[in-house]
C-alpha cells in the first residue's frame, strides 16, 4: 500500500515490526496473555498476527480516540445509525431476551420481537407434534424449503448445516436460492408437493429470485392440488418487512411473519428470517443460539477495549488492511459443519463495508473491506495453501476450530486439529533457506542450493485462531455475533455505513433493463443497451436457434 494511504500514527511501529519476524515475536511467552482471550465457548487467539504490545496498544489509543463506546451505545439504543436509509439497527434487540444486561431498544421493538419469536415457538412446537393446522399449515409435513437469498438465505442455511447434530428427527431443510432454475426442478423431482412447507423469506417481498422460485413452486404445489388455491396456500409461509406484498402474492396474512425495517438481511437470523432454522433444530436450541449470541453483545457492551473481542478483531483488521495493506483475507473452518461460514462472511463483511464513501458522503481515508473468501480445511491445504506459504501475496488468515466434535470418530478429529495447528506455525514460523538447504542431502552444491531455494517457506504470514469448544447453537451464536460486532467497529473506524448497500442496485436495474431482450421469441429490441452487452444478447438469441 502507498505509504501516504497507511495511517501515520502507525508508522512508527510499522517500521519497526518490518524487520521483525513474527519466528522472533513468538518466542516470547508472555505474548499469549494479551493476545489470547476467552469470551464463554470460544477462544480467540490472536498471537500470530503480526503486532507487538506497542502497535496493539497504539491501535487501542485510536480506537479509544474514535468515540467507539458511544457509537456502539447509538446502535444499542436504536439510534437511526443507518444514516442513508434514515433506520435504526437493532440485531441486537432480536437477542435481548438472553441478555443479562437491560436492553435500552426502543419498547415497541422489543415487544413486537417477543411476540413474533412466541408465534415462532408455537408454530415450531405444533410441527413437532405433527398438528400445525391452527398455524394455517398442511399436516404430514416432512420438508421445508427456505426460499430467499443473500440475508434471506445465508444465516439459515449456514446455521442450518452447522447444527444438522441438533434437528429434529423426521424433517428435512432445504434451501433454494439462486435463480438458476437447476435447483428448483433438482428440488422438485426430490420431494412431495403434498408434504412440503416452503417458506418464502424476502424482507423486500420483491426480490427477482425469490419470487420466481416462489411462482416455481407454487405451480408445482397446485398442480398436485388441481389449482386448489384453500389448499396450495396451506403450503406457504412467508417472512417480510412487506406483508402487504406477501398477501398479494398469494400468502394469507396470518401466515406471514415479520421483518423489521430496523433489522438488515445480513443481521436477520435471529429473526424470523430464521424460522427454517428454528423447525429445523426446535425452539429450544433457537434459543440458545439467540442467547449465545446476547452473550457476545454484553460482553461488546461492557468490555473494555483490550479485552473486547470483536473490537480486537477489528483492530487486527485495520492493521492487516490498513496498514499492511492486505487486499484479502482467507477464512478456513476446520469443520465441515461450518461450509457455509465464508459465503455468509462474505456477505456480512463485503456488503456491509465495501464503501469508497464515508457516511458524509466524502472518500474514504483509506481502503476498506478486504476480499473475504476460503474454505474448508484440511481440503483447502490440498487446493490453494501452496500460494499462502509459497506465494508472493501475504493473506492474512483465519482458523476455525472445534476442540469436541460432534461424532466419535477420535482420531479423525485429532487429525483435523493437528492440520489446522500445524497450518497456522508452519505460515508463522516458515523454514530458513539454510534449513532447507541442510534437508537436501544428495546433488552438488549447486543443485542443493536450487532445490533449498524452492524448498525455502518466508513465513511471517499471520493468522487468527479460533476455538469453539463445541459446535453448539450457543457458540455458534456467539460466534456469528462477533463478526457482526467486528463489522460495526471497523465502519465505525472507517467512517463508512455498514447497513446499507447501494452497491447492489445498479446492476439489478440493468438485469431489468435487459430481460426483455432475452425473451425466447427474439422480437424484443436490444436498442439502448451498450454495445457489448447487445452483441452478446444477439448471440444468445443466435445461439438458442441452433
Ligand atoms: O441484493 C442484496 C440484498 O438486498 C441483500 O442485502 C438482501 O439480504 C438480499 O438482497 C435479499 O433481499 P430480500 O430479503 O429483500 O429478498
């Protein structure tokens, strides 16, 4: 990064640390103490990121200059911090009722929250016993499909994969998103119209791929029924800000429960967004997936800055992307439960920080939101580590560990975890030239000093370690409540709103502008579209003649 884009009030440790090799500041035992913290059924461990006593507690001057607790008390109490849609962001309020702490939400939003996650618990409690008729649904239920993307889908189905240990025996969760129309006609040769619950999840209710997969299955739904709407309809929920919407889309109100205004997609899924997950794994365990993640808001509302964690985490992040410039970050869940961790980070953290504008409506002082992307280790050892060790790009790293899993197949477990430990020494520590030079044994001098250049790792590559004790709703709540904590501090530090997302409009109104055009009858003109995307209309249109 260019030298005048990094802060300055970091320079000095900047230069200082470059020529200090993290194999150097592990070696010093003490380092654990700060950099290593304990938050309820996760362990972060911070101490291979590439940050001495002095540069952390320059961070920690900066954040505590910055007005962090202040801001964090504004989205708490339900100040309208969503500057450019003029909303409040109350995640938080969602998960009160596991607090220990009083909420200061606004009343009104805490008592509609209670009230919905009661219609929640008593819509999954008649499931579970089979009768669900009362809650306008169909007996004989053995499916659900989750309809909704982005927000609308990721929570749920990430949740929904990492607590497959925790469901309900006797229904199956589905998710159905893209609008690629593979999946629905996948999903429908799969299943039992008559046995199927969809739950139509859109905060908007207007969302292109929803309600194409939604008229997808509705179709298919009344088809079994002959068109008997009474009955179809008895296959439907919805979940929306826009119930007007819903029921005019076919799903009786009573069906429909709500979303807020001050709750964004990315942050839903402790609302009823999160309903599939709810059925899924039964109300007791949602609820203490809410409370693991109250657990984290209390300790971000009362931790003082060196031992807050997701204000830790955002300050690691500042310095691998503000000051050391790094353009990405690799997550890597050991566990295969937590597949869908990265594409929900992926959302949480691109969508929410990926702004050139501050909320002033001024450009940024410096880069924000790295490139989140990763997978599932140890496979990813197998795809792309080469680069991390070897490459020419530094990729700060996150490790993603479960101590206790969630089957007795020991000694593949203690596999993964040695993988996942020696990944994170083996990128910190790396090996001399000289060292690899004294593994080659045969060859001339040159040949061993060719063959030691290749065999020769940097290191000095930093990561995160995280420990979940177990992979339960409650650490899995805290766990997903700590990102949303890191991404509101580093909007915060970066002066950018993290609760909107403009940046997805543009090219939804060119979808729109361009879907007449791909009409499969060929007639409709492709005039004011730019040249490359009409020559690519017209050899599509070309094409499917053929
Ligand atoms: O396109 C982005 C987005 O608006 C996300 O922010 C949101 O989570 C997703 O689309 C789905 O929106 P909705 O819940 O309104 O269908």
């Amino acid at each position: 990064m260019s030298s005048e884009r990094r802060p300055s009030f970091l320079a000095a440790h900047v230069d200082r640390l470059a020529g200090t090799h993290l194999r150097e500041l592990l070696k010093d035992a003490t380092r654990g103490k700060r950099l290593r913290h304990r938050l309820g059924p996760i362990l972060l461990d911070l101490s291979r990121q590439k940050l001495d006593q002095a540069a952390l507690d320059a961070l920690g001057a900066h954040v505590e200059a910055s007005g962090w607790q202040a801001a964090r008390d504004a989205m708490f109490s339900g100040q309208p911090i969503n500057t450019s849609e003029g909303r409040a962001v109350l995640h938080t309020a969602l998960r009160a009722g596991g607090s220990q702490l009083p909420s200061p939400a606004p009343r009104d939003a805490l008592k509609e929250i209670d009230a919905t996650l009661k219609r929640i618990d008593a819509l999954v409690k008649a499931v579970e016993l089979g009768d669900a008729s009362a809650y306008g649904v169909a007996p004989g239920i053995t499916d659900i499909v989750n309809i909704g993307i982005g927000g609308s889908d990721l929570g749920p189905r990430l949740a929904a994969r990492a607590l497959a240990p925790y469901h309900v025996p006797g229904l199956r969760s589905h998710f159905l998103t893209n609008v690629d129309g593979q999946s629905a006609y996948e999903l429908m040769h799969q299943l039992d119209p008559k046995r199927t619950l969809v739950i139509v999840v859109s905060k908007t209710f207007t969302t292109q791929e929803t309600l194409l997969n939604g008229n997808v299955m509705r179709e298919w739904i009344s088809r079994a029924y002959d068109g008997d709407q009474a009955a179809v309809s008895r296959h439907f929920l919805a979940v929306s800000a826009n119930v007007a919407e819903a029921e005019k889309w076919g799903i009786p109100a009573a069906q429909v429960y709500p979303m807020w205004d001050f709750v964004g997609g990315r942050f839903s899924l402790w609302s009823a967004v999160g309903l599939s997950l709810a059925l899924a794994i039964g109300s007791y365990n949602f609820h203490e997936l809410l409370r693991g993640a109250a657990l984290v808001d209390d300790h971000f509302r009362s931790a003082v800055w060196s031992e807050n964690l997701p204000v830790l985490l955002s300050l690691v992040e500042y310095w691998n992307r503000d000051v050391q410039g790094r353009g990405s970050r690799a997550v890597i869940p050991y566990a295969d439960l937590l597949t869908d961790l990265t594409s929900y980070l992926q959302q949480l953290e691109m969508e929410s920080l990926g702004k050139q504008v501050t909320k002033q409506g001024q450009p940024v002082a410096q880069p924000t939101s790295a490139v989140v992307w990763g997978s599932v280790g140890t496979n990813a050892q197998h795809a792309y580590f080469q680069s991390l060790h070897q490459g020419t790009d530094v990729v700060p790293l996150e490790f993603i560990g479960v101590v206790k899993p969630a089957h007795d197949l020991i000694a593949n477990h203690e596999a993964l975890l040695s993988n996942l430990l020696a990944q994170a020494a083996a990128l910190a520590l790396g090996k001399t030239f000289d060292e690899a030079l004294a593994e080659a044994k045969s060859g001339t001098d040159e040949e061993r000093r060719v063959l030691a250049a290749q065999r020769t790792f940097p290191g000095d590559r930093p990561s995160t370690v995280m420990l979940l004790d177990a992979l339960t709703p409650e650490s899995l709540g805290a766990l997903i409540a700590l990102y949303e904590h890191k991404v509101f501090m580093l909007g915060h530090l970066w002066g950018v709103n993290a609760f909107d997302q403009w940046g997805v409009e543009l090219g939804k109104s060119i979808a729109r502008q361009i879907l007449p055009a791909l009409d499969a009858s060929g007639a409709k003109s492709v005039a004011g579209l730019d040249a490359s995307t009409q020559a690519l209309i017209e050899e599509i249109q070309a094409r499917r003649k053929v």
